[in-house]
C-alpha cells in the first residue's frame, strides 16, 4: 500500500514538470480568466453603435434562428456549416466589415466555435468578436 | 522478508523491497505475456491520447469547459496537466517501472472521467471530449461510454493481475 501511494505521488509529481514547460511556453496563446478573451468580445450596445459596419452572425441552431434573430443576421452554424459558409460569403461578407456572431446566452459555447471557424477554416482577415450575453442580452436590451 | 511474484529474487540485486515492488519482471507464461500485452496496448492508448491533447492545450481546455463542471482556470490548468499525467502513466504501463501506481492513477482518471461525462449527458449538455483529437469528436454518447468502460475494465484486470495471490505471498 505504502509503495503504490509512493509510486502514484511520483507519477503525480513528475507531470508537473512537463506541464509547468508547457504552461510558459502557452502563456501569451491561452485565456487564462476566463472561456472567451476580454479583447474577443463585444457588447450590445457597442456592436448595435457599429450599425452597417457589423455583420451579424447567428451561431445558434437554424430552429431558433427561425424562430427570431438579430435583424440581418445570417444563420452560420456547425450543422450547415459549408452551405451557409458560402452563401455568407457570396452575399454579406466584405472585408472591411466587423463580423459579430451570437449563440444563446453567456454560457453557449457555438458563438465561439464558428467565431474560431470563422478565423481559422475561412481565414477571414475581419476583426470577429462575440457578443456578450449572446441573444438574452439582445432581447434584455431591446426591452 | 516476504517474497512475491512481482519482486526479483533476493539474489537478482538485493534491492530493498519498497523498491523492488515498483518493477514487475517478466514472466514467460502465457498469461504473464497476456498481462504484458494488454497493458502495452492500453498504456499506448493512453500515451496517444495524452500527446494528442498536449499538443493542443487549448482546444483541451475547451473541451473540459464543455462539462461546465469545474471554474474555466481550473479547467486551464487540468489541459495542461492531465495529457502529461496520462504520457506518464501510459508509459509506466507499458515499461511496467511504477506500474501499479500508473494502474491506480488511470483507474481513477477513467471512473472519474466516466461520471463527468454521464453527469454533463444527464445535464443535456452536448459535449465532445476530445479525448483522442478529432478521431472521436463525431463518436455518439453510447459509444463514448462503451470504449471508456472497456478501458476501464481493461485497467480493473490489470489491477487484479498486477496483485500478488495470497497462496503466492506465503509461499
């Protein structure tokens, strides 16, 4: 018993080393407060203040996005992805245009997929950030 | 001094006991040869499944965030971890140098890895774990648990076969 807490302890002990290494070397490329970075992410009121600036993208699955959206905005998520991809980039998308995406709520998780999508996959050069609150700040906002 | 199956002989090098219970030597009977082969296979699993996702902390932290279980930090911090935990032990199963500490260990992190992802299904949440890259992220709940319980099993019978008889430890 005494020897299987000691080897488990230097098992324990010893990943530590690695992941300290790893942890300098991720220091400037993960967020490390919070999910989503500050600099990622925009308010209502700052993203309805950008006007025809902004292009909205909703994240949220193509039901809800049925049921009521932010006006403009194109449905944009995982299940559809290729299709609605093109058709974005075919009819909305410029280059100079920020690009706004919103899932449900604060604790949704979409927005920042098709946010990272959006950056990564597509290489798209605009400046893309989250919206706050997701569509309950929309609608808490618009009340 | 007591003697077991998992310790060398007294003549093999005089090592103090404590020490010598951190190596298994091999045996050549078959179901030594069998022990030996499902605990490289599963310690190589395991090796594959920690580099995969040291590799990516990141997209790690994200997939724990997706339990929305523990504090997001915390959650940082475990991706940094847990991949070079699961290196460690995949390979002290596969060396068999601290090999009971890294079966306990990975039977641990499994039990537990099994209730979170239960816990997050009942809870509705849609998660991918990531768990080995994007090999698994389009696997179903069902077959998620299925591979997890036979890894689980997988270490509970390298745990029985690790564990010296009592008619062995008298003898």
């Amino acid at each position: 018993m005494k020897a299987l807490l000691r080897q488990s302890v230097v098992l324990l002990a010893l990943a530590l080393l690695p992941a300290a290494v790893e942890a300098l070397y991720f220091r400037d490329k993960i967020s490390w407060q919070s999910r989503v970075a500050d600099s990622d992410l925009v308010s209502v009121d700052v993203a309805r203040g950008w006007g025809t600036n902004a292009l909205w993208v909703d994240a949220r699955p193509t039901i809800e996005f049925e049921r009521d959206h932010v006006p403009g905005a194109i449905s944009l998520n995982e299940d559809r992805w290729s299709e609605a991809l093109s058709e974005f980039l075919g009819k909305q998308w410029s280059p100079e245009k920020k690009i706004v995406v919103y899932c449900s709520s604060q604790s949704c998780n979409l927005a920042e997929d098709v946010a990272r999508r959006l950056r990564e996959e597509a290489k798209l050069p605009n400046e893309i950030r989250i919206l706050n609150g997701g569509w309950e700040a929309w609608v808490a906002q618009k009340r | 001094m007591k003697q077991t199956p998992n310790l060398p002989s007294p003549s093999s090098g005089g090592q103090a006991a404590e020490e010598n219970s951190s190596f298994i030597p091999p045996s050549s009977s078959f179901r030594s040869i069998s022990w030996r082969v499902v605990a490289i296979l599963i310690g190589g699993l395991f090796v594959y499944a920690g580099v995969i996702k040291a590799l990516d902390p990141v997209v790690f932290a994200r997939d724990i965030g997706n339990y929305q279980m523990l504090p997001w930090p915390i959650g940082v911090w475990l991706a940094l971890y847990l991949p070079w935990l699961e290196i460690l032990c995949g390979l002290a199963l596969m060396t068999r140098i601290l090999y009971r500490g890294s079966v306990f260990i990975l039977t641990g992190l499994m039990s537990l890895f099994i209730i979170a992802t239960i816990v997050a299904n009942a809870r509705g949440l849609d998660i991918s774990c990531g768990c080995f890259g994007h090999a698994t992220k389009s696997l179903s709940f069902t077959w998620h648990l299925t591979l997890d319980f036979l890894l689980l099993g997988g270490l509970v019978l390298l745990w029985k076969g690790s564990t010296p008889r009592t008619d062995d430890r008298t003898s």
